[in-house]
C-alpha cells in the first residue's frame, strides 16, 4: 500500500522534470524585479521628497513592499499551476490550476487594499506633523477622512473580491439590508453614539486639545480623543472622562478655548457706613479698567452699584480681557484687577464688608405691682 502510493508521488514528479527549468527561470525572473523595482521606487522616492514633491514620495515608498509581495504572489501561483499541470493547452481547463487563480486574483485585491489604506495612513501622517512657524493643522477632520477612506478602501474590496468569486452580491445586499433594520431597534444605544461621532467628525464642534465644559453635566477639562463611539475629555484633576457621543448631540457643550475674549465679573461688597464713598469708589474702579493695558475697552465694560446686601453694599464689576487671551492668562488679569480694586477701596477710607448679624434685645417689661 505505502509503496503503491510513494509511486504514485515519484511517478507524478518524473512526469514534470522537464518543467523544473521553466519554474526555476520564472522565480529567478521573479527575483529581478523585485529588486529592480525595490531600488527604483527607493531611488524615485528619495527624489521626490529632497525635491519637495512629498505627495508622489509617499506614493512610492509605500509601494514597493505590496508590490514585491504581488511580484512573488503572481510567480509562485504560475510556479504551481505549471507543476500541477504541465500542459498548457490543459491548464486553462484544469479545476486545480482554476483555483489557483482564483485565489491570486483575492490575494492579490487584498494587497491593493493594503497598499492603499498604507498610502492614506502615510498622508495623514504627513498632514498632521507640525508645520514650520506654528500653523495649526486640524488633526479631528484629518483623522476623520483618513478612517473614512480606510474603511471605504475595504469595503470595496470586500465587495470586489467576492464578485470574483462568484458569491451573488443581491442576496449579500438583501440580507443585509434586513439586518441592519433588526439590528437598528437592537442596537439604538450603539447607532446613536455612532451617529454622534460621525457628527463630531465632521461639524467640528470640538477640536482635539481644545477646553470644553457641560454645565448639566458638572464636566469640565481638555479634549484627548475622538473616537467613533466615545470621547475622552482630561478633566483639570488630569482624570479622564469617557463619554459616548450620544450626550454630545443633546446636551450642550461650551467650547472654552474658541473663545474670543475672557470675561471678569466679581461683586465687591463694601460697608453700609461707607455709603458716602460708594460713587466715588465704582467711579475710580472705571477708569482704572479703562486704563489698563490688558483690558478690552471695546468690550463690555461697567461698574454699577447694583444691590442692597444683607450687610453690604454691592458693586457689580464685569470687564473682558483682550483678544487671544488664555484661561490662565486671564486668571492673572482678575487678580490683577482685584488687587488694584482693593487699593481704591483702602485710599477712600472704606472698606471691605463681611456678614454681620444684629440681635435688637427689647428692654425687659416692667412688672405689674
């Protein structure tokens, strides 16, 4: 039994020995161009970047790997199907030498995709290095697109590869069309932060590194990451704050860092017996803000007295600082401010109320005799 079957196995390799040339001349050929184009995009991709032209250097130097791969894939595949079947005029209807082919044409699509899909990465990757002399470059919307294409590239892919095999694409498209109708009501919580991240992705609300806060949510700090189903927000503890993009299409969000200007308001309370002074104190808090170097004019700008406290009299002050100023910047302007209102105060003689309470004791009832 064992030596019908090892005859079997020399008999079939006897039969090819005239093959053997002709595969090992089709590896060597193989060979060769592998490396004659690994040296060539090498060469043209060097040249390209040195000259400037990034766009066509990224193109070739992520080339020439899925290429060699597909050199040695179409090689190896026409090694086989000639030692399966040496006869050319049978090769074509040989179902061995059939499935060989088929299985190139699928290796050979998914290796585009990995072409392309290295490409976008490498252009992002171009993209989002730092430009000379600060210019900031928009990473959320670049990331986007890239994951985009990303996934377009292998859903087409997909697609094409299983047309090829003759997988009939209607019933692909019909069953999952009605399964992604169940899956919408199974799965609303899931959609609905998908929706959310593409909505973030595109309509830019938030930018990765920009401050942002939800008042309803008592959430404040830094934005880390987007992602398609939640985001990391860095709170000022430096704790990190997962939430799904879902919260992001209902409840509001204010973006700290896009604003124009930085608004100081405090309320300086000062004493009852110090109601004489009041005017000539919100007067002089006024023109030192206009005076000074750091606030905005043009913005709004007042000093009212605005309220009878239960043991205070109040000035509201609001002012802005000026444009391009920072959350920490403007904290050093407020205490600025403070320190200057606090001198006003102590040069009009007045000063600072804090609560009080005052207790009237009635004087005691004279006794019946």
């Amino acid at each position: 039994m064992d030596q019908t079957w090892w005859d079997h196995v020399v008999t079939f390799c006897d039969a090819r020995d005239e093959m053997l040339i002709s595969i090992g001349i089709v590896l060597v050929v193989a060979l060769v161009i592998n490396i004659v184009q690994a040296w060539l995009l090498s060469r043209f991709a060097r040249r390209m970047h040195h000259g400037g032209f990034r766009w066509s250097a990224v193109i070739a130097s992520v080339l020439s790997r899925p290429l060699g791969l597909i050199i040695w894939l179409v090689a190896l595949s026409l090694a086989l199907q000639m030692f399966i079947e040496p006869d050319p005029a049978k090769r074509l209807d040989s179902m061995s030498a059939m499935r060989i082919a088929q299985v190139r044409t699928g290796l050979v699509l998914l290796l585009c995709g990995w072409f392309l899909s290295r490409m976008v990465r490498s252009y992002e990757k171009m993209l989002t290095e730092p430009k000379e002399g600060g210019e900031m470059v928009d990473v959320t919307i670049i990331r986007a697109i890239s994951n985009f294409l990303i996934v377009l590239v292998w859903l087409g892919t997909l697609l094409i590869a299983l047309q090829t095999y003759g997988v009939n694409m209607t019933a692909i498209i019909t069953l999952g069309g009605a399964s992604s109708f169940a899956l919408t009501f199974a799965f609303q919580d899931v959609f609905k932060n998908l929706f959310g991240g593409v909505m973030i992705l595109f309509s830019r609300p938030f930018r990765i590194g920009d401050d942002v806060e939800m008042r309803s949510k008592s959430i404040a700090g830094t934005i880390e990451r987007i992602g398609l189903y939640q985001t990391c927000i860095r709170g000022w503890d430096k704790i990190p704050i997962i939430l799904p993009n879902s919260m992001f299409l209902t409840d509001p969000i204010m973006n700290l860092s896009e604003a124009t200007h930085r608004r100081i308001r405090l309320v300086v309370g000062l004493r009852y017996e110090d109601f004489g002074q009041v005017r000539a104190v919100s007067d002089e808090i006024t023109e030192m803000l206009k005076a000074h170097d750091e606030v905005d004019n043009g913005a709004l700008l007042r000093v009212v007295f605005n309220n009878y406290g239960d043991s205070s009299l109040d000035l509201q002050v609001t002012c802005h600082s000026l444009a391009g100023c920072s959350m920490g910047e403007a904290a050093f302007l407020q205490q600025d401010v403070m320190f200057r209102i606090g001198e006003i105060v102590a040069s009009h003689g007045a000063d600072f109320a804090f609560p009080t309470t005052t207790i009237d004791m009635p004087a005691k009832a004279p006794q019946a005799t």
